[in-house]
C-alpha cells in the first residue's frame, strides 16, 4: 500500500521557454506523472479505459525555489498527505541533491461520470482506498 | 460551405522554448486550430459531446521557412485541399505580410469509434460532407 | 494605467485530454495570457527581446469550480493585486456569464539576468512601475 | 559514435485529448526527445548554456499507423538518416513490440545565432560532426 512515489526525470527542451527555464506548468505535469506512477504502483490506474470513477482536481498550488533548465536532472517525490471518503490531497517535492527546487499541493476530489457528461462527487471506491494510504508522517 | 479558413493570432509565452522561438510542436497545434475553426464556419463540431464520428491523423507535415518569437502576430491559412469517401487533406500556410513562415500538410480520416475503443474506418456522414468543400484553385 | 485585463476564449482541442476536460495545467497558461495582455496594455512587453529583466514566478495556484471541454468559451479577467518595489501579485477568475469557473494566484518577483544565467531579486524598474496599477478594490 | 537511439516510454495522462488518444502534435516531441538522448549519448547536448550553434527544424513529418492511449508503453527509435556540411536528418519509428505505431522524419540545419537574434546557416562545427554518425543502412 504506497504513500509516497519517487523518480527522478530530465528537463525536455519542450518543456523551457525563452527566458530559458522550464515553463511554470510544467510542474504541475510533474507533480501528475507521480500521482499516477504512484498508483500504478498501487495496482490501479487512475483512468482506466471503461471506468465511471474519475478524480478531477480541487485545487492545486506551487511554490518555486529555484529554477529548471534544460537538461537538468530532478527529484520529484509526491506523498498522500490526506485521504477523506471523497478526496486525497498530495504534498509534493521537486528536488536535486539537498536542492529544493518547488513544493506542490493537489486535492483532488472523486466523482462518478454519468452518460450524459454529468459528474457527481462520490465515495472512493473500497478497492482504490484499499490500495492508497496517508503517508506516516505527513 | 467553407473550403479555408483565416485567422490571425499571437505567438503566447508557453509556446516559446529555450532557443527563444516557438517550439516546432506548436506549429501543428496552430494547423489544428483553424481545421476545428473551419468546421465551426460550416455549422459543425469535429468533437461533438456524444458523436461516434472522430477523425483522427493519418500524416502530417510542416516546411519551417522563418522563426516565430514571443509576441509576434501571424495568420494561420488552412485550406481544404482533397476530400474523399473517407478522408480530407488540407493544406496549411502560416504567414505575415509577404513573409511566409511556414507551410504544412493533414490528412485525417473519418471512423466510427465503438464501444470497445476500437476504430474503423467510416464513410464521411452526408450532414459533414455536404457542409465542406474542397478549395477551387487547391 | 492597467489594473486588470479581460479576454474571452475557446477551448483548444490540444487542451482537452482523456477524462473529457481542460487539463488542469492549461489554466495557469489561461492566467499567463491574460498576464501578458496586461503588459502589452500598459505598452509593455514582459519578455522583450534584449531584456535583462525578468518576472519569474514565486508561487501560483488554482481552485477549480467547474469544468471546462472542447470549444466551450469563457472569460479571462486577471487582475493586479498586489505591488512591492519587488513583486507582483495577480488574482484571476474564469467564468462563463454567472458560472464561476476557477479562481487562481499568481506572485512574480523582478529579476535580473547575468550572462552566467544567474539571477538576482531586483527593484522593478520605475518604467515599468508607473505603468501598471493594483486594481482599485483588489 | 552512436548513429541511433531507442528508449522505451509511458503515455502520460496530459498528452491524451478528448479523443481518448495521444495528441498528434505529441508523436513530434517524442521524436526530438530521442533526437535530444541521442546527442547526449554521443557527449554531447544540442542547447548548451552559452552555445551559439543552433539545430532549428527545417521540415518533419509523421505517418500514424496506430493510437497510442494513456499509460501504453512504447518505444521510440531515432536514427541518423543523413548528414550533410549543414543539416542531419533523422527518422523515427515508434513502436510496440512487432506493431508499428508511427513513422516520423526530421531535419535540422545548423545555424550560428548572433547577438541581434538572427541566425545564418553554418558549417556543423567538426567536435559536433565527429560524434555523430549516419545509420549504416540509413
């Protein structure tokens, strides 16, 4: 049962822009590629093909230390820092070496996707809040 | 019944990279935009909510002839240069002034998308054939 | 003097992704373009081409109310909120009519870029200062 | 002096679109991504802090022979096509297993960026040329 997802990644060229850093986005996309390596880590993707349960975003937020740049190698370590019945919110570190580089928040609430494009929140399914636990000490 | 379609638009920040100039990607995002604009002019959505009908990307191309920068204002020309049964092909011109900035090509084709996620290849429907035509001079 | 900027705008196809919606990475870009609209309304540009300063961002984040899919349009309207000698600091809604759509923040610092790419806090410059205003009742 | 380059890679859910596939202009950045691994492979990076020698894109394209979907593993191989003075051209393969998903080209020229911004064609310097070599059945 994961909380906590780490990888280590590389600054594509597509992701700078022409003040020469990676484009502030793109740590949002970041801090995303670890929420769903984390559960696929956990057995369980978080938008498989046929499903009705989807988790959109609540609100998101970023903090930035220093700046990325093309090529460069970095940490991203994303954590449960909170799981209700209908939510999970994640804390984020962007890093390299004892370099913090941007500190991430996502809550993200469960909903269930109706024919008609409707979607209604809902509790998490026992077989994902089975999988996904609260980081320890966060 | 259009046959093109014309727009001017504004090289944003997000679209720049590292060298200072728009990221080749961007090129067939700006191609896409007036195909989906030239389907608006003819009273038609290429992603309608609940339609069966997609066209996706059979190949594409684009000839770079001069860098776009941050800020810099361009047209994008899209023109409808064959249509088939079963497929269109447009032809694209990015420009300002006299000055041609680049050129590209798309070919999509029509398919009908199943339950299953599969596609197969499908007859344009009548109500989209009728309503585009090809450009007289393409 | 500019305190605020509006602009009304479609969804993109290129912005959308499997769930059916905008991706949440794109509102900071909504937010971005709203930003540089600003400065090119007060006759500035924020990245003009020799320039030695720049407005990298310190910490910015987004609440999400309600969703956004293909071709839907809505308004952008950001305004300044905040000034130091050093920082600046926007809010941002997007809506549809009465729908709020999302509510974002945005805190850039002024910088100085070094030939060695390093950059360092600095005052913004009295050019640029006059030229922009916080927003009366922000 | 490596002469192509494969790395194998996940779909991630920001490059999918409302179709449920990856976005065409998607397949473009997975290219220059190999086109980037591979110059590092050979010591070298194609943007390096402080250089003056640019590869801007003189054309590309992409066949699609099959949707690539979110969380699909794939592998992307680039080869060096041809080598001229001034230019390098590459080909793409993107692929999984024996099912062959695209097909891709790309040409670069070589270009000395000057201090005003313009850029002239040149001679790829020769530390370049001799770390990188055309595929021997290119």
């Amino acid at each position: 049962m994961p909380s906590e997802y780490r990888f280590r990644r590389r600054v594509q060229f597509y992701e700078t822009d022409a003040a020469g850093l990676v484009h502030f986005s793109w740590y949002f996309r970041y801090m995303e590629e670890a929420e769903h390596a984390l559960w696929r880590e956990a057995g369980l993707s978080i938008h498989p093909p046929h499903g009705e349960i989807g988790f959109p975003r609540v609100s998101t937020s970023f903090e930035f230390h220093r700046a990325l740049r093309f090529e460069q190698e970095f940490d991203v370590h994303v954590r449960v820092a909170a799981m209700t019945k209908r939510s999970i919110r994640y804390t984020c570190v962007l890093s390299d070496g004892d370099s913090k580089i941007a500190t991430g928040t996502l809550v993200t609430v469960c909903v269930r996707r109706h024919a008609d494009q409707a979607m209604t929140v809902a509790d998490i399914p026992p077989e994902i809040a089975a999988r996904i636990q609260v980081a320890p000490d966060a």
